[in-house]
C-alpha cells in the first residue's frame, strides 16, 4: 500500500499534486509520503506485539535526516553501517540506546566514536572485529554490549549482488563455528555478550529461507545457554521484498513475517530486533522527471528523461524494476508503443527499461518511477558533475523539501586547486 494515487487525472502524494511540487522545485526530485512510511512501520510493529520488541530501520536505505526523525519519533531503532549513519541517528534525535551497528568493516575509530555517544550493541562480524571491540571499550573502561552475526549458509534466493547469508558471502562468522567465537566473547574483558544476530539477505519474496535461518538461530541459542551463555536478545535482520513490479504476486506480509518468528524462535523468551529499511521506504517514495526528447530510432524509440543513473543506479546496478508512470494519467484504452527508457549520462548503463510499453508522453511531460523511496537517493551520485538531486516530504496536504538542490557553485566549492597550478 502507498499514498500515490491519481486524483482528478493528476499523480498525487497524498494529497498533494505531483505537478505543483515539480513546478516549485524542478524535476528530477524524490518525493516521501509520511503516511506510507508511517503506516508501513506500524505494520511491523503489529507482527511483533506479541513480544518485546524493536524495529531498526535500516538506515542504509533510507538517509534523509527528515524520514529518520518521522519514524524514530514513531519509536523506531536505527540500524547503522557506518559512524555517518550514526551520527544521522543522533542527529535525528534517536538515542544511542536504540541504535544498532552492523557491518563488516567497523574502524577502530568507529567502534570508539558509537561507545562514547551509547549504543544498543554492535553486530559483531568476525574475530578481529570482536578483539579490536574488546581492547578499545576495556580502554576506555566501559563494557560494549555484542551480539555475533552468524552465517547460516541459507540460499535467500535473492538477487546475488543482496544475499548475505550463504558461505561464500562475506558476512559473519560461519554458524558451525559459532559455539567457539562465543567462548572466546565470554573470556574477553569489556564485553557483554547480549544475543545473536543473523541476516540473509534483501528483497526476499519468500518467506521460507527465514523460516530456515531463524530454526537455526533458535538451535543455536538452545546450544549457547547450555555453554552457560545469557542469550537474552536476538536480532533477526530485515529484507522482506517489496512488489516492484505490480502484476507480480506479492511478497508475504509483515504479519506473516512476524508470524514465522513466533513459530521459531517464540518460545525463547528473547526480545526480537529485526532491521526492515525496503519494506518501509520503498513505496513510500517516487522519483519524478521530465521528458527531454523523444528520439526515433532504428528500429527502436527512445525517451530521453532528465533523470539518469547518477538519480537511480539500481536498473544499471542490479537490473532492477520499476514501473514508470505518467503523472497526468493516461486516458483509458490509449494505444502504448514500447520504449526505451534512458537518461543523459554518457554511458550505454544510463538506461531505466528497455522496450517498456508507455502511453504517448512527450518533451515536457512528466513521469514517476514507483517504489524508488529506497536505495535510491543514498545510492546517487555526481557522476557527469550533475547536482543531487531534492528531496520532498509530503505529508497531507503541505510538502517541505527535506535536501535542496545544490547549486553548481556549491559543487564547484568543494574543490580546491593547489597554489602552484
């Protein structure tokens, strides 16, 4: 469900017009409906009310100061992978007490910076990390608070380039091996073995590899209390897929979701951590953009958009789908041609769809990618020296840009030329 809808023949946000947000601010831009954030958060939170829990929105999908501070006053943890994401949080007005770090490359500077300002706990992902974790909090006298991401080895049938829980991948400590790395947890000084961790994986339309992984954290943890381990916390991970294409099945829902955790790991007795980011920003935004040409070529039409690759780096990234829309609403039974959908970076990549059937859209006219509020504005880029582009959340009927355009003199102040050139 999302709060973009047609009204009167015009794309809506809510209740606010497509058309007057691109005419106040320009196109490209990102626009966020607060109500589809709100209401897709609160859908987790009705999965697990059958327990203590927390929901930590992934950040990585999602940066944007404006969307952090709506859902962490909605009483959302944050799960961060890098100290920049932590210091979002915070700016965001999240408290260290709800913010969870993840990832497999936590500088020493890192793991300092998250203990002075409070965290959650980290999730520990190999020997080093949890060693490095153990000398820095025993040096600053204080005790850090870890669960270790294990690696289940379980196929999430994914994309490849989003699965993180099989053997080959780069994440976390080998289950089988699992038992030993938490002897060595429990014997090192200022650590505070709290739970276990475990994610497999993004935009997984199939709920049976989480059905998978969490029987093994659920073994696991059984194994790990024997061994004399107060496993109090487990943090499951997030990647429940969202429907980028809309005549696909859907993806099971959160209740769903939330139901296969009872059914593993409920009798435990653990608080549950899990770290949604798609499910929650993905169709809670849309990237709009105006036509620059319509190109006839051999054999083939291309529409040129403002937008590019720089804007949206998934279709070139990962092939990814997303249905592209006009913002004045088509007429009904209108004749479509296929197209191909591309941008004006320099580069044959720079292309949203190929042979999309659209209906008649000319130079002027604007279109809106759907499902586009994750991984799309925190993966852009200057590529080509093109500024980023604006961010607008819409809330009711009132909008607010929550990132401007940057002027090419504010791109350009970030360089500096050396004296002697």
């Amino acid at each position: 469900m999302d709060h973009f809808t047609y009204s009167n023949g015009i794309l809506h946000a809510e209740d606010v017009s497509i058309t007057d947000i691109a005419t106040t601010v320009g196109t490209p831009f990102y626009a966020y409906s607060a109500a589809t954030l709100t209401r897709h958060f609160q859908l987790f939170q009705e999965a697990l009310a059958w327990t203590d829990h927390l929901v930590c929105f992934a950040i990585k999908s999602n940066s944007n100061l404006a969307v952090l501070k709506l859902l962490g006053d909605l009483g959302a943890g944050m799960d961060v992978v890098s100290i920049g994401e932590y210091h979002r949080a915070k700016a965001a007005g999240v408290p260290g007490e709800r913010i969870v770090f993840s990832g497999v490359g936590k500088t020493r500077e890192e793991i300092a910076l998250a203990l002075q300002g409070g965290i959650r706990q980290f999730n520990v992902e190999s020997e080093p990390e949890l060693e490095a974790i153990s000398q820095i909090a025993s040096g600053m006298g204080v005790t850090a608070p870890i669960a270790l991401r294990v690696n289940p080895d379980v196929d999430a049938k994914t994309h490849e380039k989003i699965a993180t829980g099989k053997s080959e991948n780069k994440f976390g400590i080998p289950i089988a091996k699992a038992r030993t790395v938490y002897a060595l947890a429990a014997r090192l000084p200022g650590i505070d073995v709290v739970g276990i961790d475990v994610h497999i994986g993004s935009q997984l339309t199939d709920l049976e590899p989480f059905e998978l992984a969490f029987t093994k954290v659920a073994d696991l943890t059984r194994a790990l209390r024997e061994d004399g381990h107060n496993i109090r916390r487990l943090d499951l991970g997030g990647g429940l897929g969202i429907p980028y294409e809309r005549s696909n099945d859907a993806p099971p829902l959160p209740i769903e979701y939330g139901q296969v955790i009872q059914r593993t790991v409920g009798d435990l007795g653990c608080e549950i951590e899990i770290e949604p980011g798609r499910l929650i920003s993905g169709n809670a935004g849309v990237l709009v953009s105006s036509v620059i040409y319509l190109k006839q070529g051999d054999g083939r039409n291309f529409l040129i958009l403002d937008a590019a690759m720089n804007d949206l780096v998934r279709p070139s990234m990962y092939g990814a789908y997303h249905d592209i829309i006009p913002v004045v609403q088509a007429e009904a039974g209108v004749e479509q041609s296929a197209m191909d959908i591309v941008g004006p970076v320099c580069e044959t990549g720079d292309t949203f769809a190929k042979g999309r059937n659209m209906p008649p859209v000319g130079p002027g006219d604007l279109v809106a990618f759907r499902s586009a509020g994750a991984y799309g504005a925190v993966m852009a880029s200057e590529y080509n020296s093109r500024p980023l582009i604006p961010e607008v959340l819409v809330q009711g009927d009132h909008f607010a840009v929550i990132r401007q355009r940057p002027s090419f003199e504010e791109m350009l102040s970030r360089d500096s030329i050396p004296e002697w050139l």
